[in-house]
C-alpha cells in the first residue's frame, strides 16, 4: 500500500512539474534549446557562408574565380586560425547554374601547392598538390553537382559533391618572406585556372582578386545574424539525408526552405538567448575537449580523430555522426583536410607548461627543438583567444623556419618569445600579442616527416617568463 502511494504521489509531482510551464513557455523553451542544437550542427555551413558573403560584399571577386591574398596574411585577414606564412589563394565554386567546375592546379615545378577541396559543410572531397591526388604533378579537379551522372572526360579527378557550393584553400608556398620570394610564390598561384567544364575546350582567363587590404572578418557572430546565413544554407543547398532530421527543428525556428526568414521580436530575442547558450556551451568544450598529441603536455590535437576518421568516409557510416565534435572543431577553424599529415600537420595550445590559459599580458617562451621534423618548413601562430582569428593591429603574427634572420641557439633550436614586448636583441625571435587580450597557439608542420608521428621528436611547452 505504502508503494502505491509512493508511486502515485509521484505521478501527481511529475504532472504537477509538467503543468508548471505553460504553453507559451514550452513554445519559448523550445525555440531556444532548438537554436543551440541548430548552431552547433550549422558552424560549418555558416563559417563557409561568412567568408562567401565576405568576398562578395567586400572585394569585387565573384564565385569560380579567385580571391587571393599578394602578401603574408596580417590581422586584416579574420578568418579562423589562419597561416600567415603562405600566400592564400581561395576560389569559391558553384555548380548551380554553369554544371561542373574544374580547378587547375599546375605542376610542382618553380611552386608548389598545398590545397584542400571541401563542399559547404566543408567535408573534405580532395587534397591538391605534391600531398594530394595530383602528387606534385598538376592535375584538373572537376568538382560536380548533386547527382551528376554524366561520363566525367578522361584527364580530369573527378569530385562527386553533395552540395552545389564549396570551396578550396590554396596555399603557394613560400620559401622565405623576402620580397622577391613573395613575388614568386605569387607568380606560381596565379598559374592556378577556373572554369567551367563546358568551356574548357577554350577556358576563359581566370580573374584574379586581391584582398590584401580588405578587413576579411569571417569570425563567428554570436547573434541573430547566424540564422540568417543558416537560412541562406538552406535556401539554395539540398537536403542531405543525414540532416532530415533537422528539417522540423529549423522549421520551429522559421528557417524553411522556399519561405523567407522572418523572426518576429520575441522569437528574435529566443534565439539570441539560444545562440549565447550555444557559444558558452563551445566555450566550455574548447577548454576541456583537447587530446594531447605527445604522451605530457600541452601541445593538443587541434581536430577529433574521430571528426577526421568520420569525414574522410563522407559522414556516411550509419553509426557514425559527430555533430558536437564538427561544430567544435568549426567555431576556431575552417576547412576540411583529406590526407590530415601528409601535406600538413598542426598541433594547438591554449595552455603554458603550468596550464595556465595564455594571458597578453605576460611574455612566454617557446624553445622549438633542432631538426623539426618537416621537409618544408614550421611556423608558430599566435591567435586571438575569444576570436579564433589573427591578433589586430599586431606588425606581425607568427615567426617560422623561413625568416632568414630567425637567431638560433648554439643547439640547433630555436626560441620564440610570445608577449607585448620584444625582449632586447631578440625583435626577430618575437610574437607580438595584445595585452588586454588572451591568446592561442598553433605550430605548424609543413611536409611532416616520420619523427613527429612515431615522436622521437617532441615539442616542449611553453613556459612563462615575464609576468
């Protein structure tokens, strides 16, 4: 008897409970917790859609051309964890209206490219370069539209792509920063072609934009403008059958495909609290989410095996689909890789040897150890901490193997200094930061070699040495 009235007493409390929020609460509650879930699935598509809207409404560039940076990166790139030490070539393709698109990489000879092909959820459909399916060769990428039947032409690397828009990064690299180095590295993107397959009996001069003065901000908007990107997503990209299930979550959001997005005040103020829960929720997974990539330290990998494993197979094992790692990995970075440590590897820190977060207040110390493992180059990025992107209106945001005048130790290795000042006689050895702003770190492998994967050679963590 006493259990029975246990269990109904119970009942009576969960009721009691359900009948607490009244129906316009549960409208409210929904809207909200729908938005999180919507953001943390929709960072790629939306990361993708920022930088798109950034060429487009910035520069005079358009999609299946190129935008192209004629200089090192600086702080007006704001794009996520960029390398300011290559220079950028981007095209933005679209098959919509003019069917297969081809992308040119010429061979590796005077240059040589480091490129990764993606669609607009920035799942990786090909790597180009000496580490990519052209193998240093050169090779035509033909990137297609859903559903493409047609015989694909003998000569070209056929990418079959699920979405109508995409893009690639294509990296020219430098062998040093000098002038006359830039200047080549330069002539050699521009040997890159686009075009559309229907042309290519006689292909038009690819056009050129150059976006080195533009202040490029494709950084996450934490606010009601990411639903309208998402909504742009949605209006003109398929439904992928993985996503179905998104289709009514969107839809309680107003984000239909075939109706404008139209948020009325209080639904508008929703999903602003929804966002916000969203970027407090990457926030907390960022800080707790990293693998170490040596068996102690700080130095992570900066992408989810798992994210990587799941992508390389296009997202399309039946058991198999990390949302929550994309979307992390997407609030600080962008692009997919195909062959992640080939062309090239990353290892990211948020932490000093004594784990604590990165402040620009202080000055740090980074010893990299003699022989880096690469067959290229290492570089050293210093980025901001809430932002993900260069540190503004810094001279300059990394130092790397190809500064000629980079001082080594007696060892063979080499000290970077992280902090607001230049510590005396080691200005060439400096990254600048902002001393009212936290910061992050990213070293890059470019070409890694054996030693860093079986890691006889290991990265020490960084120490600080100034308060």
């Amino acid at each position: 008897m006493r259990r029975m009235l246990l269990a109904t007493m119970a009942v009576m409390a969960m009721a009691s409970a359900a009948a607490a929020f009244s129906p316009e609460e549960l409208a409210k509650r929904t809207i909200e917790r729908r938005a999180v879930e919507a953001v943390v699935w929709g960072i790629p598509a939306v990361n993708y859609d920022l930088m798109l809207q950034e060429m487009v409404t910035k520069t005079s560039g358009e999609v299946n051309q190129i935008v192209y940076w004629s200089r090192p990166l600086d702080w007006h790139n704001q794009t996520l964890t960029p390398n300011p030490d290559a220079i950028y070539l981007m095209v933005f393709t679209d098959t919509k209206d003019v069917g297969p698109v081809v992308i040119e990489v010429p061979p590796a000879e005077g240059g040589s490219i480091n490129g990764n092909i993606v669609d607009v959820w920035q799942m990786p459909l090909e790597d180009a370069g000496p580490s990519g399916a052209d193998h240093g060769k050169g090779g035509k990428y033909l990137v297609l539209p859903p559903g493409y039947k047609d015989k694909v032409p003998d000569g070209y690397i056929p990418l079959a792509s699920d979405t109508y828009g995409g893009y690639a990064l294509l990296r020219s690299n430098l062998a040093s920063h000098s002038d006359a180095d830039i200047e080549k590295s330069v002539a050699y993107g521009k040997r890159l072609k686009v075009y559309p397959l229907s042309q290519a009996a006689s292909p038009p001069e690819t056009i050129f934009t150059d976006a080195k003065d533009v202040l490029f901000d494709s950084t996450i908007k934490y606010d009601t403008s990411f639903f309208q990107s998402l909504d742009r997503i949605v209006q003109t990209e398929p439904w992928l059958p993985r996503d179905r299930a998104m289709i009514d979550q969107l839809r309680s959001l107003g984000i239909e495909k075939g109706k404008p997005f139209e948020p009325d005040a209080t639904t508008s103020k929703e999903l602003e609290t929804g966002i916000h829960e969203a970027r407090e929720w990457l926030e907390a997974k960022y800080d707790t989410s990293f693998k170490p990539f040596f068996e102690s330290g700080h130095w992570n990998f900066p992408v989810d095996p798992e994210l990587v494993k799941a992508a390389q197979a296009s997202f399309d094992k039946p058991d198999a689909y990390p949302v929550d790692i994309r979307g992390l990995t997407y609030s600080y970075a962008y692009i997919g890789i195909k062959r992640l440590g080939a062309g090239q590897f990353y290892l990211i820190a948020i932490k000093d040897k004594n784990g604590h977060p990165f402040d620009g207040s202080k000055t740090y110390r980074l010893n990299v150890p003699a022989n880096v493992p690469v067959e290229q180059y290492w570089s050293l990025t210093a980025y901001d901490r809430e932002t993900h992107a260069l540190i503004l209106n810094m001279p300059h945001a990394s130092r790397s193997s190809q500064i000629a005048d980079l001082q080594k130790n007696a060892d063979g290795s080499v000290d970077i200094f992280i902090g607001p000042k230049a510590p005396k006689g080691r200005e060439t050895n400096w990254i600048p930061t902002d001393a009212k702003r936290d910061f992050e770190l990213m070293f890059r492998l470019y070409a890694p070699t054996k030693a860093l994967f079986d890691k006889t050679w290991v990265l020490t963590d960084v120490e600080l040495v100034r308060k």
